[in-house]
C-alpha cells in the first residue's frame, strides 16, 4: 500500500506555565504545515524540572479540536493502565466529533511509574500492563461501535510499543498505524514479526502505517525506504521551537509526489 509520507509534531505539555504557550504552539504547527499534531498523556514533566509545569491530554484535545481546522490530532500515546476503555472510546468519539473527524485515537500500555503511584493507578508489571491493554483494546472497540452519536470517521487507532509478543499481536489485530522507536535494523526485524502476527490473526499488515519519532534528515531516508511513512519531532515548553519540525517538512515535501492539479 502506496502512502503519502506525514510528519506529526508532539507538543509535549510540560514546562508552560501559561496554557497559552501552548495555544501558540498549536497555531504555529498548523499553520507551517504539519499534518498530525499528538500531544502525550502523562501527568508530570518527563524531562527536566520534575516538579515543572504540567497540563493534562485529554481535555487538552477538545480544546485543540475546536481551535484548528486542517490537522489530525490525538495522544502519542495514551496511557491504558490509567483510562477506563468503555470511557476513552467515549472521549473519543467525542474529540473526533467536535474536530469534524481528526482524532487519531493513540494507545499503549503505559511504562511511567510515577503516573500509576501518584494518581492511584496500580502500576503492576510490564506482563500486566499489555494483559490490560489487551483487555481495553477489546472493551475499546465494542464501544466505540455503539456511542450515539457515532465518531464521524472510523476513528483510526495507534498502538505504540515494540514488544514483538503481546504489543506487536495487538497491533496485528486492532491498530492502523503502529509508532515505534525503532532505527532501521530492528524496524526491519519487527516488520517481519507483525507480519507473521497478522498472518496468523488473518489480517493484511500492508494496510498497517509504520510510524517513528523523526530521528533527523540523514536517518529520514533509510526509514522511507524501510516502511516508515509517519515521522513525529517532539518539542518541548515553554519554547516549542519548531526548527526542526520546519526542516521535517521540507524534506516530506521533496520525497511526497507532486499532486497534478486536475488530475484524479
């Protein structure tokens, strides 16, 4: 299956003091180009001052899918063990409708310890986590197919991780992009083990989108050629600098075939 390639940005939301930092960051993304903007669903900063800045995924969403027009949007990714699934397919279908159908619904297992400690959430053992994420995805999926209202679009759903038993399984089965951050070599490897997962669950894995965090301009091609048509530049706050995020597009804009005007 012939893809387009995309670059996504993840507005990671930590260290803006001001929501409004990241509002800005939102407007500026959209407007230079990108076509997905993800944000993630932790609950304190990853990187820097732990004590820094935070603001939460979800409803952060609905306010993006009011304040833009063009690009998807969703969590890279959400975090299963702490967001009931029968709820966060309601969550969904929601942010899909107000966005007029942009929601990329993002997922994984989960993996920050002190998100689970500090919220209350059991944390359990990386075993545990994908059983429930296995479980969520299943309870997910009945539920999106009963919401009234339904989503506008068949809301496409991302699963990130890379364990090649249990994640790469669930991929197989329920996902329509899988994000990993795999280089080149074990993209490659993990390519043909979700193909022999979606042989076996009797689905086609073509229609599967690869998807990266962008690993820079001398590495972009290599990843191409491997599969990968969906590359993400995180930024952080309170700056968001986009430099990057622009040099990520430039070079989508020189591998992507030109569109023929008039041409179908």
């Amino acid at each position: 299956m012939s893809r387009p390639v995309r670059i996504g940005v993840q507005l990671q939301p930590q260290h803006a003091p001001d929501y409004g930092l990241i509002r800005d960051a939102v407007l500026r993304a959209e407007d230079a180009g990108v076509d997905i903007v993800f944000n993630w669903d932790h609950f304190f900063p990853l990187t820097g001052d732990p004590a820094g800045a935070h603001f939460e995924c979800w409803t952060m969403l609905g306010a993006w899918a009011e304040q833009t027009e063009r690009v998807e949007l969703g969590a890279l990714v959400t975090g299963g063990g702490y967001r009931n699934p029968d709820l966060l397919a309601d969550m969904a279908r929601t942010v899909d409708n107000i966005s007029g159908g942009r929601l990329i619904l993002g997922i994984g297992a989960g993996w920050f310890e002190r998100d689970y400690d500090e919220y209350g959430y059991e944390f359990g053992t990386p075993g545990s986590r994908l059983n429930l994420l296995k479980d969520s995805m299943s309870r997910l999926t009945s539920r999106l197919a009963k919401l009234n209202p339904p989503p506008v679009r068949e809301i496409p759903i991302l699963i990130g991780g890379g364990g090649e038993r249990k994640t790469l399984r669930l991929v197989a089965e329920y996902a329509d992009i899988w994000h990993s951050f795999a280089d080149v070599s074990t993209l490659a490897h993990k390519n043909k083990v979700l193909a022999e997962h979606a042989a076996a669950a009797g689905t086609d894995e073509s229609r599967i989108e690869r998807s990266v965090q962008w690993q820079g301009r001398d590495n972009a091609k290599a990843l191409h050629d491997a599969g990968v048509t969906l590359f993400t530049v995180g930024v952080s706050g309170p700056a968001y600098d986009l430099t990057e995020v622009l040099r990520a597009i430039e070079w989508r804009d020189e591998v992507n075939p030109e569109v023929l005007e008039g041409l179908a």
